[in-house]
C-alpha cells in the first residue's frame, strides 16, 4: 500500500524582506522553488508534493488567511515551512534545512 503524500507549503510575503544581505533562500524566486522540487524528488521521489505561496499575491483563500492572522498574532518571520498543515520553521530556511524536516517527518510517520 502506498503511504499518503506529504504535503509541504513555504508560506512567504514578498513584500516582507526583513534584512537586507544574503538572507538565505529567496524562496518567491522560481528557481529556488525548482531546484528544492528536484531535490527532494532525488532524495525521496514522488511521494512529497511541495507548493510556494506568497500571501501577499492577492490570491488568498481561507488557509491563507488564517495564516497571515497567525504570523501577525504570533509576530512570525517569514517565510513559513509547514508540513501536512503544521509549521516547522518560522523564518529563514534553506534547502538543506527543508529537507532535513522532511527526513524527519518520513522518519516520525514511519512508527
């Protein structure tokens, strides 16, 4: 029986740059979401489905929207790295940090 897929979401606002140096990922650059979509279907094939969301886009929907109350009542750093609906890290990450707490998720589900 296949396992169900993880589900990875970066919530990020575009708007919201808070340093102005090498910050770590630009995770709203395409290229940045491309090859971490590559890199976690070398390390773990298909079975992590990863989605890039800048909630400053205009297309918020209710998730999304309870998301921005939650950075802003919690006072969070964008971006956001959820997995399966629960944050993981708030603040700045980088491909080997995301796939390390998706190592771990596959390791934690395991049990």
């Amino acid at each position: 029986m296949n396992k169900p897929k993880i589900q990875i979401n970066i919530l990020d606002d575009s708007t919201r740059r808070v340093c102005d140096a090498d910050c770590g990922e630009d995770w709203s650059s395409p290229e940045a979401i491309a090859l971490a979509h590559q890199r976690i279907i070398d390390r773990f094939g298909d079975k992590i489905q990863l989605e890039y969301i800048d909630l400053s886009s205009g297309t918020a929907n209710h998730h999304t929207s309870e998301w921005s109350q939650v950075i802003r009542d919690r006072n969070l750093l964008v971006p956001l790295l959820l997995v399966n609906g629960e944050l993981r890290i708030s603040g700045q990450f980088d491909i080997r940090q995301l796939l390390d707490v998706i190592e771990a998720e596959i390791e934690i589900g395991a049990r």
